[in-house]
C-alpha cells in the first residue's frame, strides 16, 4: 500500500494520518513530526502464557503490558462503552493525526502508553500516579494523571480534559483477529521514548538490571497484568 493512502495534507501546514497498521513497516509522518510508527507485531498473553481476549478483561480495570520496550509500560482498558470513532488529535507544535477509535465488537478495548505527556510520570513497579478511574471514583471515567492532576479522556484518544498537558498519551495501536487474539502493533501520537530513557536510568538498573535491558523491544508477546498485580502502589491524590 502506497504512502498516499495513510496521510492526507489538510490546509497549508498540517496533516492527518490515518493508519491501518499492521500492513506497513515503517515509520510514517505528519508534517515534520512522527505521528506513528511500527514496533513489531506482539501478541497479548494473561500470566499463564495463554492468549488474552478482550472477553477476559473486565469492564474499566486498570491492565498494564510492557510495550514496546520491555521498560516502557502501558495501559489496557476494557471501557464501559462505545469510544468515538476518527478523533482529530494534535500534538504540542499543533501537527494533527487522526485515532480510530477503540477496538473488538463493541469498540470499547483502548491502549496507551503509560508515560504522561506533560513531565514523563509513568507508569513503573514500585509505584503509578496514573490510573483509570472508574464508575464511582472521583475524576470518573478519565485517564488521571496525579503527578499534577491532569485529566485525559480515554474515549477520545486521551485528549487532555483538565490540566497543563499540550497533548494526549500516545496510543498503543491494537488488532484483534478474527479468534480473538490480541496484538500491539505500533505507536500513534507523540510519544516520549527517548526522553523517558534519558532520564530515568537509576530506576531502569533497579527494576530492570539497566538501561540496556529496559531498552530491548518487546518481541513475539507481552503479558497482560492488573495494574495492581504489577505495580508496589497506586497513588490517586
């Protein structure tokens, strides 16, 4: 497929990428930023190593995979409804790109990347400011950033609701076939990988042996765990 049936040149300076993922290999770009790029195709697996469905996740839990690095985390929610569908999203020079929207029958099943945008609080073992809110819990149904209380609707790509971020999570781009079998296949929006392994190196040697090995690309699958399985604490100020 030919890189014209991905991007689309709206106005004098911006752009939209519209992706079907797993068909490219390569990274594709929106004006003068990545707006996606593809990181391997990685099957989705629950702790016993069997394949994950969105059947098996339950409705507006906090999940968490490693992807794409085995050092970068990021969530899996299973939302009570329907997301929107082609959300125009920017990024903080203004560039825009398009999210699809969630995916599975009922459209419900989002992931993003668990480093948040604004200063790169994450998502790591020992603790997550940054938590789904369910039915019930204040802030709900948004992506809480507690690091500086920002708000993020999952629904709509996480685009900020509340707070100093200038642009959403980047989403993890996910397929599921026709069994049912989970896949990240890639990365679309800004994400913040390089700043992230730049400034966290103490933490990569105490949860994952350094740097290096946080750094290694998630291949072949990736476990799916409860957030609360995964990381020591979850603080929600």
């Amino acid at each position: 497929m030919e890189r014209r049936d991905f991007l689309k040149v709206v106005g004098a300076g911006a752009a939209v990428v519209i992706v079907k993922p797993s068909m490219i290999d390569q990274t594709l770009y929106a004006d003068d930023g990545s707006m996606y790029k593809a990181y391997g195709k990685v099957k989705l697996v629950n702790s016993d190593g069997n394949m994950m469905k969105i059947s098996d996740l339950k409705k507006e839990e906090n999940y968490v995979f490693n992807y794409p690095f085995v050092g970068s985390t990021c969530m899996l929610i299973n939302l009570p409804k329907k997301t929107a569908k082609e959300v125009t999203l920017k990024n903080e020079f203004g560039v825009e790109y398009l999210w699809k929207g969630g995916i599975g029958e009922n459209q419900t099943l989002v992931s993003y990347s668990g480093i948040c945008p604004h200063q790169l609080t994450h998502i790591n073992k020992q603790e997550s400011f940054i938590s789904y809110r369910k039915k019930g819990e204040k802030f709900s149904g948004n992506i809480v950033c507690d690091g500086h209380t920002t708000l993020y609707d999952p629904n709509r790509g996480c685009k900020v609701v509340q707070g100093k971020a200038q642009q959403p999570f980047a989403s993890i781009v996910m397929e599921e076939d026709a069994d049912g079998t989970l896949w990240a296949v890639g990365v679309l929006g800004p994400e913040k990988f390089h700043d992230f392994f730049k400034n966290f190196r103490r933490e990569f040697k105490h949860q994952f042996g350094g740097k290096r090995r946080a750094k290694k690309k998630v291949t072949s699958k990736a476990t799916v765990l409860l957030m609360s399985e995964y990381t020591e604490e979850i603080i929600q100020l």
